[in-house]
C-alpha cells in the first residue's frame, strides 16, 4: 500500500471540507438531514429503481457524485468524514476487523457507519464491501469454508451456489452488503501466490462455478435479507502473468484473451453479477486499471455489464508506474471506466482531485454520472434505503451446524485422490499415526484470507483439524483402532514406535500466505521439516498416507512413488473432517484435478492440452467406492 504523505492528505482534507461547507451542504451533525427526503420520489419504494436514480441523481451536486465514487477503509476513516465528505462505501481489508471481533462489534460498527451516511444531505446509505472469499473469513466463528480450488475440485456448481447462499447469510448477519467474491481468474502457472483463489486452469470449469454469484446474490438482488452483493474478479487475466507474478503482465493475444480469461466473466455478467473488480496486473504493458479498452468497451460495452466496476486497493496508484496517485491518474482511471474507487486512506485527496479534474475538464459529466447511476441502482435494488442497519436475528447464522456440514460436504468433494496402493480407506481397528505440518493446524488448513489477510498457522479459527477429526472417527466407532499424534517425525522417533502403528497419515504442505506473498517462482515445494516427515516414514517402511494441505500442486519429492496413498486436500477451512470421511471410506472419493500437477516446477506453466506431460493430469482423480 502506498499513502500519500499526510502533509497533501491533511490540506486536501481542509480543502475539502471547505468546500463542503461553502457548497451549502455542510449537514448538521446532530439529526439526519435528508432534504426533501421525506416524499421525494427517489424515496418512493414503488417506484422502479430507474426512475430513483434520476430522481436522486437530478438532486446531487458534485461533490454528492463524487462522495458516492469513493471507497475508504474502515480503520482509516471516522463516522464524521463518511457525513461530511458523503462517501458512497467503506471497506475492510484483509484482516480488518473491529476490536473484539464478534458479530455484536461488526454490527455495531457497520451500524455507526450508516447512521453516518443518513446524516447526509441527501442521506444515501454506503456500501459497506468485505473480503469474504471462503466464507464470512474475517469474522470469529464464522464457517471457513474450503478455498476455490478444492472447490474446482468437487465440480460442482450447485454446491458451489449453496456455499454462496451460506457465506452470504453470515456476511449480512453482520451488516455487511458486498463481498469481493468470487475470484474468477484461470490460473494458468501454480507459481502465482493467488493459485488457491481460483477455481481451476480451465476456462469453462471456471465459468461453470459462478454459480457461487447467485449464491451469493440471491436470483434477484435484494430479493431476501441475505442478499449481497457479489463481485467477478479480477478483470483481466490476472491468473495469466509471465512467471505467475502476482500484479505481473500478461502477454496475450486477443484470440488468447477471449478464449482463456473472458469465458468466466461472460458467465459472471449473464448471472446478474453486480459487480467487477478491475485487476492489478497489466495486459501487453497496459495497466487494467487505466484502460478503457478492457474496461469499458470490452466489459461494460461487448459483455454489456451494468453493474459497479470497482478499482483494486490503492489500485489507482499503479497507472503510470509511480508510487502513488495524481490528478492525471485519477482521470484516467475514471475515463477508462472505474466507476467506485478503493482509496483505503487517500481518499480526501481522491475527491479533491476528481473534483478538479471535472472541473478542468478532463472527466465529463456524463462519465461521473453513468458511475454514480452504477452505484445508486445497485443501492436501490439492494434495498439500502429502506433497510440499512443490520438484521441481528442473522447472528444465529454464524457457523451454525448446518453450514459446518454444509462445509464437511464440500470438503469431502473435494478431496482428489491422486494415489491408491492399498493404503485406502483406512480401518477404525488400526494403529494410526497422524502427522505433519498440517495435521493438526487449523491456520494451516484455512490458508490465507482467514481472520487476518495473509492468515496464519496455529489456533485461528473454530473448527476441527484433521487430527481432531480422526480422534473423533475412531472413537466413535469403537473398534479398537488407536490414534498417535507427532507433529513431525525423524529417523529417531519413528523407529521408536514403528512396531505400535500400522498406517501413518502424514498431512504436509503449505503454510498460509496471500497474494503476492505466496508468489513461488522457483517452485512450490514442501517444507523442510515435512520433507524429514515423509523420508523417515519412508525408510522405515512405515504404511503411509500423505495428505497434501495446499493451495495448488506441490513438489511431492517422489512420495507420490512409495506412498500408500496420496490425497489432495487443498485449503479445506474448518471443518477437517470432511478429509477424514474420505481417508476412512465414509464417503466416496469423487474429486477430479482443477489444475495440470506438474511432475518438476520447470513445466510450469502447465495446462491441459499444451503438450506437456504432467506427472497427474487435469481431471485426474481416484473415484467411487474405496478397497
Ligand atoms: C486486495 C486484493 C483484492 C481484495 C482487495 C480488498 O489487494 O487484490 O482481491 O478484494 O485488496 O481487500
């Protein structure tokens, strides 16, 4: 992220709120001040929402249209400047979350802020937009559900829609209207540090699961209580950089770009979907952010979106290569067809100098129009005004036990079975041992975008590790099996209790990481200690099923040769006994591949159809009934 100095924020700030006050408009802070609210038509719930929109429209001035295209975060920004500069969204970022973190806070907060936003002149309510990318994941007990790719997996886009449904009822359980979701990028090189944030390599398998758009929305926007707003991202072709570089170029044709990268957002715009999120990366050279070729004659003219495009965070800054943004860039991006702009904490100067630039000359009207006609519709249709504070019977939805079982299904499907000699399913009468980095860590398990934006190991969440799970599975059928945990195993350890166990369930894998963070460009490989895990199991002759915790393939350092059994597990989230119902034959495998696993990283990128020979194909998988 990079801030403006607060020298030019402050100015702009007092700029700002001069300019306010002169225009007339300051409001006054004590009660809602909504001009002509009362029986103006844009107040009229009968009335469709086209003919509110102009209404409204036709009463805003300029820095009305503009508040409205300004998205600050919440940590960043106070209930009096949400009045005073009338912006039209806040946001958390990853991991930002109110102290403590339970759904009474959440409400309490996104209730302030849109008490704050009624105190406007004109009083619209914000959009109030969330990273709910596996679940309502910044939230203290919300389902974790599993991450996109292991939900490529189960190829299953009613599944994928009822997770959507779910995840939206405990994201509107705390207020909160629009969730950054679904990633609809194709990843196309395991090395990018956002593999797990997408569905798969294919375009059509990608396409298929924006199912989850529905889930999320409802058929109609606004119409249920849990109905939020979803958002297709990141436009475009962010999974397609050289190298897999995180906000990297990707060098494509046109033919190449329709056919691998657009599919999913033609999906994504016939579902109904409400909003885009443009991507860091470039095309050819060519930031995304500043380019009105791909945002506005191909998404919103040729797809015929009509819904919010909103910029990435601090996305803005990126256009002309230097840190931080201008008046020229501002223009810009806002030209190329940015209708809401993430300025998490520069956002006073972004008002000044839109302001600025419209008053210059550089932004016509008709642009900040057709954006503010963006975002007000999708108010309208959202039910914003007749509703804007948090319905607080929805707590009862946070990580209630049918989304947990909603998730142990998911995780279960998701399962991809990539070997089986003999070591599947395991007996409840056997001698287990469980071990490895991703045995018992429910951090591990969740990945990133869990309770803090990069997650973290250890004790994150609620939930059930596959440890806990297996404990669970044998005692519960009480057949005389026994359960041992180590965390990790060397030469030594196993062959002290190599004689007590009859299998071992080695879980290893990734630890959590997001975004640019997770970027691997020499290979995605296991770490040290799994790798002692697995060699000393080995040596020793020990039975072993290797699970894998990933968020994409990984170097299996040739287990995949001597193991007993190999699983992808990818991010399963919370509820790790959906892995163990696989492990033990209480369900089925029926996972299938979303990515090419490549057999050495230097084939990367690989993909279905390039030629290459992958050491476990797109779609492969073990299914049906196991031994
Ligand atoms: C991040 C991500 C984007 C996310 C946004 C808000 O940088 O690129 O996926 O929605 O910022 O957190």
């Amino acid at each position: 992220m990079d801030a403006l100095p607060l020298s030019r924020q402050a100015a702009t700030l007092a700029l700002v709120l001069a300019f306010s006050a002169l225009s007339g408009c300051a409001p006054e802070a004590s009660t809602p001040t909504t001009a002509a609210s009362s029986d103006a038509p844009y107040r009229d719930v009968s009335l469709p929402a086209g003919e509110r929109v102009e209404d409204l429209l036709s009463r805003m001035d300029l820095a009305d249209k503009i508040g409205q295209m300004t998205q600050a975060e919440r940590a960043d920004v106070t209930n009096e400047t949400v009045t005073t500069l009338r912006l039209g969204s806040v946001l958390s970022g990853g991991g930002s979350s109110p102290v403590p973190n339970t759904p009474q806070a959440w409400a309490d907060m996104y209730d302030a802020f849109q008490t704050a936003a009624a105190h406007t002149p004109l009083g619209i309510p914000i959009l109030y937009g969330i990273d709910a990318v596996h679940g309502n994941n910044a939230l203290d007990g919300a389902t974790v559900f599993p991450h996109n790719i292991g939900l490529g997996a189960t190829r299953d886009p009613e599944l994928v829609r009822k997770i959507g449904q779910a995840t939206a009822e405990e994201v509107a359980a705390i207020g909160i209207d629009w969730t950054f979701s679904p990633c609809l990028c194709v990843v196309r090189d395991d090395r990018w540090g956002r593999s797990y944030e997408s569905f798969g390599e294919d375009p059509a398998l990608v396409a298929s699961m924006a199912t989850i758009i529905t889930g999320y929305q409802g058929d109609t926007l606004g119409g249920s209580p849990t109905s939020i707003l979803a958002t297709a991202k990141h436009f475009i072709a962010d999974g397609g950089t050289s190298g897999g570089t995180d906000q990297g170029d990707a060098v494509l044709s046109d033919a190449e770009l329709r056919a691998t990268y657009l599919p999913p957002y033609r999906a994504a715009v016939e579902a109904g979907v409400a909003s885009v999120m443009v991507s860091f990366s470039s095309v050819n050279g060519e930031k995304v952010h500043g380019s009105p070729a791909l945002l506005t004659d191909l998404l919103k003219g040729e797809l015929g979106f009509d819904g919010i495009v909103v910029s990435d965070w601090n996305g803005i800054d990126q256009i002309d290569g230097v840190a931080g943004f201008d008046q020229a860039e501002v223009a810009r991006a806002v030209n190329a067809g940015i209708d809401m702009v993430m300025v998490p904490t520069a956002y006073a100067t972004f008002i000044a100098d839109l302001t600025a630039a419209v008053e210059a000359g550089d932004v016509p009207m008709d642009r900040i129009d057709d954006a503010v006609r963006r975002i007000l519709t999708k108010k309208f249709e959202l039910g914003l005004f007749e509703s804007p504070l948090t319905d607080r019977s929805l707590f009862a939805t946070v990580g209630s036990d049918e989304h947990r079982a909603l998730a142990r299904e998911a995780v279960a499907k998701s399962q991809v079975m990539l070997t089986n000699n003999g070591g599947l399913p395991i007996a409840a009468s056997s001698r287990v041992l469980v071990t490895g980095s991703g045995s018992d860590d429910l951090g591990n398990q969740a990945g990133g975008w869990t309770i803090t934006w990069q997650g973290s190991s250890g004790d994150t969440i609620e939930g059930t590790t596959i440890l806990e799970a297996t404990e669970d599975a044998f005692a519960a059928a009480d057949a005389g099996g026994t359960v041992t945990a180590r965390p990790q195993m060397t030469a030594d350890s196993v062959a002290e209790i190599a004689g007590e166990i009859d299998v071992a369930i080695a879980v290893v894998g990734e630890r959590p990481y997001a975004e640019f963070k997770g970027d691997r460009p020499d290979g995605v490989r296991l770490t040290g200690a799994d790798v002692t895990t697995l060699e000393a199991l080995r040596d020793a002759g020990v039975p072993t099923v290797v699970v894998v915790i990933s968020g994409r393939p990984i170097d299996l350092g040739g287990a995949e040769r001597w193991a007993s059994a190999v699983v992808a597990a990818w991010l399963p989230g919370s509820e790790g006994a959906g892995v163990t119902d696989v492990l033990l034959g209480t369900v089925d495998p029926t996972g299938t591949l979303p990515v090419s696993w490549p057999a050495t990283a230097d084939q990367e990128p690989i993909n279905v159809g390039d030629g290459q020979v992958p050491l476990f194909a797109f779609g492969a998988g073990l299914v049906g009934p196991l031994g």
